[in-house]
C-alpha cells in the first residue's frame, strides 16, 4: 500500500513503513515483488545491485536483470542472466551450470541435466541427489525405488550411498529403514549381522522391530528377547517369558504373567504387585488406585494429572467436569490440568464452549477476561 509520501508493507508485527522507498514511481511486479525509480525490493527488503529497467521475475524466488541472477534477495554466484532458466524445485540452469537454490551443482551437464523424483537428478554422466553426486551411480540404468533406495546395473544405493555386498539383482525394499537381498538384510545402508534374509520379517504393530528365525531385532540390532516367547501387546510395550519391555528397555520388576494396559490410559500399566507408568513404577496406592477419566486419576494418597501430583487437590471432593478431559474442580478450586485457577470462583464455575465463565466474568483459555457477552451468547 502507499500515500502520497510513504510505502507500507505488511510484517508479522503489523503494517510497517518501508523507508527510502519512493512513493511517485513506486510499482508492483508480481508476487512480493515491487520497484521504484532507484531500487527493486521483495517484500519490502532492497535486492541489492539489482538494475530497475531491466529486472523481471522468473516465479516466487527468481529472478534477474542484465547483469545478475537472484535467489530470493540473493546473487547467484556465475549465473548468467541470458541463458538462466527455471526448471523445478529448487533446481535452474543457464548455458554453463546447474543450480539447485544458491549452489552449484559441481560437474552438472546443463544440457542434459533432468529432475528425476525424491530429490534425485541425472545428466549423460552422473547421478545426483540434491547438490552431491552419486559416486559410481550409472545414468543410464539408475532406478529409484521407494523409501530412499536406488539402484542401477552394478549396486544399490540408500540417498547418496553405495550399500557394500548388496545384491542388485535379488535386492528388495521391505520398510523405509530395511532391505535384503539374497545373502544379507540391511538396516538403512547397514548390514545386519546375523540376520536370517529367507525368513526375516518385519513387525506390522511396530515396524522398527524385526525377527528370523533366530533372533529379535530392535532398530537393526539383535536383542536379548526370547524368541519363542516374545509378542507385543500394543505398539510401546512387549513381553517374553523373562519380563516386560517398554520400547525394548526392561521394567525392572514387572510380572509378564499377570501384567497388563489400562484400556483408559494405555500409557498407564499394572501387575499383581505394582503400577507403572510410561514404563516406570509409579508410586500410586496399589488397592486404592483409579482413574477418573483418561488423564486425571486418584487414590487413597492423593489426586494425579497424568503421573503428578496435584498438590492442592481434595480428594474427597475432586471430579472431572464432564464437557472436558482438562478441567477439574473440587471444593476449593477449579483446575486445568494439574493446576489451579486461582481467581475463579468453583461455585459459579462454567466451561462454555472455550471459554470459562462464572459469577465474575467471561475468561478465554488463557483465563483473559474477554467480553461477557461472548459467554452468555454461547449460554443461550
């Protein structure tokens, strides 16, 4: 926008005035981009050395004059600005290089230069992704599989790496992060050692987590599981007949046989003689223990959001407001979470839509009192 004196432009703190702009011969190109008499500016920042009569816009981030190629408010070092052209992406080439943003693609044929897909590239010589080039990639015979894996006639490739001792012609892409072929199964460009490649398989319910017929593996490394007995009951926590595992760490004590999921808070587990939480034993009264509802919980000692303590809570008296899982109150204070609200008043406490009303007033989430008129529209 402008006046007859100044040019303005929108920022995340508001309307801001661009200084030294001039107002008579301000123009708008295209985009974010705009010029007067003496400069050219994207969004309200000057590209500097930038020539006004001959600067044009090639999309949202390029553009050039006679004398220059820029990058967002960037030269590009050696472009030429006769033979520039935009291709996709991130990717532009004139009569010598091929850029992807600022950079140079070192050894790029510019002639037969073309975007492939996933960030992957080829010209008559060499293979690349992103900026670097595949060492020993073939361009003629490069496929891309999915996952970050590629091959060509002579190896396989994860992003810009050869996988050493992989087969080319018995290769196969099992997840993101596990391969095999023949003779070996891989994690990422890794091979696994051990591993079984005829009767390796991934665990559907968490797909990090692999077995054969020997071993357990966890993130491409064998574990102590026992095989025979090891199963997972949800996607965080598993068992064998020697005990139960969050993730693949071991919760010390914890009985396999009688252990088992809250099926309100699966975060939340239990054994004949304990209480876990997020794999950890947790301090709750045993024979007391209940939740309320899927975050708030209480027993004999006190009341919990989540594992913590909530210090000021009555439990006598404390329960759940039914219209939200974070409010609470009992007979001195309301709660958001496991905090109290201190200025809000628990006999006339309401929850509105997003709003908290009470004899008081009309407070949004972060209790700012707002316009009481919201809250009694809303109690309508």
């Amino acid at each position: 926008a402008k006046d007859k004196n100044f040019v303005y432009s929108r920022a995340r703190a508001g309307t801001i005035k661009i200084e030294e702009v001039d107002a008579k011969t301000f123009e708008y190109l295209w985009n974010l981009y705009f010029k007067d008499k003496n400069s050219v500016y994207r969004n309200g920042v000057q590209l500097n050395k930038a020539d006004v009569n001959t600067f044009k816009t090639l999309n949202y981030s390029y553009s050039k004059d006679k004398n220059n190629v820029f990058h967002y408010l960037y030269i590009i070092e050696e472009a030429d600005p006769d033979t520039f052209k935009y291709l996709k992406w991130w990717y532009s080439k004139d009569k010598n290089n091929v850029y992807r943003n600022l950079d140079k693609i070192e050894e790029a044929d510019p002639e037969t230069f073309e975007i492939l897909e996933s960030w992957y590239t080829k010209d008559k010589n060499n293979v690349y992704r992103y900026n670097n080039k595949i060492e020993d990639a073939n361009p003629e015979t490069f496929e891309i599989s999915k996952s970050w894996y590629s091959k060509d006639k002579n190896n396989v490739y994860r992003y810009n790496t050869k996988i050493k001792e992989a087969d080319v012609k018995t290769f196969q892409n099992i997840t993101p992060w596990y391969s095999k072929d023949k003779n070996n199964v891989y994690r990422n460009k890794d091979k696994i050692e051990w591993a079984d490649p005829e009767t390796f398989e991934i665990f559907e319910i968490y797909k990090t987590c692999a077995k054969d017929k020997n071993n357990i593996y966890y993130s491409g490394e064998k574990t102590d599981f026992d095989h025979d007995t090891f199963e997972f009951l949800n996607k965080e926590y598993s068992k064998d007949k020697n005990g139960v595992y969050y993730y693949y760490h071991k919760i010390e004590e914890a009985d396999p046989q009688t252990f088992e999921i809250s099926e309100i808070n699966d975060n939340c587990t239990k054994d004949k003689n304990n209480i876990y939480y997020y794999g950890e034993k947790a301090d709750y009264d045993y024979d007391t223990f209940e939740f309320l509802n899927r975050l708030y919980s209480k027993d004999k000692n006190g009341v919990y959001y989540h594992s913590h303590k909530i210090k000021w809570a009555d439990i006598n008296t404390f329960e759940v407001l039914q219209k939200s899982d974070y409010y609470a109150k009992d007979k001195n204070f309301i709660y958001s979470r496991d905090e109290k609200l201190e200025n809000i008043d628990s006999e006339s406490f309401k929850l509105v839509g997003e709003y908290i009303f009470d004899k008081n007033g009309c407070y949004d989430k972060k209790l700012k009192k707002v316009d009481n008129s919201i809250c009694e529209w809303l109690l309508k």
